[in-house]
C-alpha cells in the first residue's frame, strides 16, 4: 500500500469501485441512461427514510395506544415495492446486483463482458418484456375500475402502485441496454453508447407518450382528484392546526 493516498475519502473510493464509474466513463462515452436512473434513485432512495418513519408511528400507535391504521400497514409494503422495484434499475447500472461472483471472478475480463451481453440479450431483455408487456393490462384493469383497498380505511388508487411494474421495468430495460452497449464498447473499442442511449430514452418516452395521450386529461384529472388534493387538503389541515 506505499504510496497510496492517505487523504482520499474512504466512503467516495468505495462508491467508485462499486459503481465502476471507470469502466462507465471509458473513451469519454455519454453515460445519459446512468445518469437518469441515478438520479431516480437518489430521489426514491429516501423513500427508505419515510417508510422507517411509517413503520415507527405505526408501532407507536399500535402498541402504545392500542389503535393502529390500515392506511398505514398499506403505506409500508407501498413504500416497500417501490424501493425493491426502482432498485432493480439501479443496481444494473452500478453493477451492485448479486452475481455468483465466485466463478465469474475467475474468468478473463472479456470472459466476463461476453456472459454478460449473452445474459442481457437472450435472458434478462426477453424476460423484461415478458413483465412489461403482460403488467400494461395488469395496470388498465385496475385504472378502469378505479382499484382501491379491500379494506373500508385503506389507501385507494391502487392502480398508481401497480403502474410500478411497467415503470420500473421499462428503467430496468434502459439499464441493460445501457449495460449492454458499455460492455461492446470494451469488447469491440467502438463509441455506440453515445447513439444508444438516447435513441433507447428518447424511444421509452415517446412510446410512453404515444400511449398515453389519448386519456392524458383523464389521468391527469385522476392524479389531482384523487392524489394531490387530498394531499394538499391534508397538508393546510396540518399546518392550521
């Protein structure tokens, strides 16, 4: 360890390993898909915080007064889903997901960039676009019937934690091919992330648009009726009192 520099920030070289930002950042490629999913994450991540703070007035309420809320049981595993399924995206663009790293490590570095182009290609994609495509009617059905907790006190606008999937998947989408495209860069010494990146997130969100649109005013109206109001009536009522 001679000559190793003392002063580096140990939290900020372990985040450079496991993110293997010199990989990402290799033959100046542009790295738009990383990017955009990192800082989903870093806005999602404090989810985490809220969903601690969830659980510790639910315990509070349950057992130190004996009146615990189901809108707040269902708040959790809300908060849950959305922190296991936006960190799936997450995890493939910072290499942080689990691997069997015991054979994997063992293999030549461009052994191991090819299992993992044949991986995302002919396993992780396809099996991508099998959840994708089957959640769009999983999510309509619940949007037409305006979906809501069994339960008489529960959250409503159930459709709004099942839209999860197909977002979530669609990021998880844009993550391997962004993964896919870094790894031919190495592979190949060819620049093709610059052209991919923003062809697959120009291509995710014009698909979402064209989708979309013909009931964008009824979604929108949905989301303010039903979500933003409430929240917001919520929010004055706190602050009055």
């Amino acid at each position: 360890m001679a000559g190793r520099n003392k002063d580096v920030d140990a939290v900020h070289e372990y985040e450079e390993i496991i993110e293997h930002h010199h990989v990402l950042t290799a033959r100046e490629t542009a790295n738009i898909i990383d990017r955009l999913i990192k800082n989903i994450g870093a806005v999602l991540c404090w989810g985490a915080v809220i969903l601690v703070l969830v659980i510790m007035l639910q315990v509070v309420l349950r057992y130190g007064f004996h009146h615990g809320l189901v809108v707040l049981e269902e708040l959790q595993w809300h908060l849950y889903a959305i922190g296991v399924m936006f960190g799936l995206s997450y995890a493939q663009v910072t290499e942080s997901h689990v691997r069997v790293d015991l054979i994997l490590n063992r293999l030549p570095e461009r052994k191991q960039r090819w299992i993992e182009v044949l991986g995302i290609l002919f396993l992780l994609l396809p099996f991508c676009w099998v959840v994708l495509s089957n959640s769009l009617d999983f999510v309509a059905d619940s949007w037409r019937v305006n979906e809501r907790s069994d339960a008489p006190l529960g959250l409503c606008c159930r459709w709004v934690i099942k839209a999860v999937i197909p977002v979530s998947f669609t990021l998880l989408i844009l993550a391997s091919i962004s993964r896919l495209t870094h790894n031919i860069d190495q592979l190949f010494r060819t620049n093709i992330t610059a052209v991919t990146a923003p062809i697959a997130v120009f291509g995710a969100i014009a698909s979402y648009t064209w989708l979309l649109w013909p009931n964008f005013g009824e979604i929108a109206t949905r989301i303010y009726v039903q979500i933003l109001q409430p929240l917001w009536a919520l929010m004055f009522s706190v602050g009055a009192s």
